[in-house]
C-alpha cells in the first residue's frame, strides 16, 4: 500500500517506509493471490494494475524500504527487482533501502526492530515536520 501510494499519489504523501513489501503480485504466493487476482496468466492485466514495480517511475518523495533477507513469505528478491527499476529510473535521490540479513518476514532480533523503527522515526521527523 506504502509503495502505490508513493507512487500514483506523491503529491498526498510526504514521505513512506514499505516493510517486508510485495513489489509485483505476479512474483508473491500464487495460492493467495489467485483468489484475488486470478493468475499472471488468465489475467495479466489485473496484475500489472496491481503491482507496485510498474508505477516506480512516480516516486518524488522519500521513501525508506526495509526487508529482511531469510523473509520466506514476501521474497527479498521482490524489493531487489523494485530497487534496480528505481535506480534504472533514477530516483535514486528519493529512496534509502534497510536489509536485515538474519530476519526473515517476522522480525525476531530485538536489534532489527529497533533499527527498523529509528529508521522509520528519523524518516517521518526528516519529512513530515
């Protein structure tokens, strides 16, 4: 939501942090996504409406994406593919990236969580002030 947000509406939103985000709904669990979306297949429109990866190019404000790197739900690669369209892009100046290398989608380490909020709060004090 973070990530449509900040990308189709810029202009509403000051800044955003996208946690453990799915980028592209063709990429996420087919079993979850099917009973919403049909599949990639049926229905590639319906995905491509739906995926934050295709709507990058309106990013112009700040934007903090955090992702641990063992996540076994919404896949690392996910934010991966997003950050190499961003830079691709040349938004680069718009996003900082958070990567947690021993979490996987549920933060367990006290010390992620704290840095994973800091973040956040230093984000929100930097631009929503």
């Amino acid at each position: 939501m973070t990530f449509m947000a900040m990308f189709k509406a810029p202009e509403l939103f000051a800044a955003g942090a996208a946690l453990r985000p799915v980028t592209d709904w063709s990429h996420y669990n087919h079993g979850y996504t099917s009973n919403i979306l049909n599949t990639p297949e049926v229905d590639p429109d319906a995905f491509e409406r739906s995926s934050p990866i295709e709507f990058a190019q309106g990013l112009s404000k700040p934007l903090l994406i955090c992702h641990g790197m063992i996540d076994d739900n919404v896949f690392f690669k996910d934010s991966v593919r997003l950050v190499q369209r961003l830079i691709e892009l040349k938004k680069t100046r718009y996003f900082e990236t958070a990567i947690y290398p021993v979490e996987a989608h549920g933060f367990k380490q006290p010390s992620s969580w704290l840095d994973e909020y800091t973040r956040i709060d230093r984000l929100f004090d930097e631009n929503l002030w």
